[in-house]
C-alpha cells in the first residue's frame, strides 16, 4: 500500500516539475516552428505536448482505476 502510494505521488511530483519548467523556455526563438501559427507551434513543439499528454495520461489513468473498481464492487 505505501509502495502504490509513493509510487502515485512520485509520477504527480515528476508531471508537476515537468510541466513547470516548461514555462522557463517561452522566450522567443524557442521552437522550431513560427509562433504566430499558433495551431502547429502548440502540437508539434514537444515543450507544449509533453504537459498535455501527461495530464491525458494521468486523466486515462485515474478514469481506468475508478471504473475497475466500480465494476469489482458490483
């Protein structure tokens, strides 16, 4: 139980810290791409995907874990 626990806590803290310190590299000329095409800067700089597709990952995560049980106590 406390394995799971700091386990859960580690991957929060690592997200967290991840997606903050993406916020130090919002200077200009800091991608590849032009940032006044905003739609193709937000989806192919991976400075902006990563913090998205961990939120996604721990969103999918949680959801899974919440119905696996739901349908354990039936």
């Amino acid at each position: 139980m406390l394995h799971n626990t700091f386990l859960r806590l580690s991957v929060c803290v690592l997200g967290l810290v991840l997606s903050l310190s993406t916020a130090a590299l919002a200077h200009p000329g800091h991608g590849t791409t032009d940032p006044a095409n905003t739609i193709e800067h937000y989806t192919s700089e991976p400075v902006h995907t990563a913090p998205v597709l961990l939120v996604v990952a721990g969103v999918v995560y949680f959801v899974s874990r919440f119905i696996s049980q739901k349908l354990r106590n039936r």
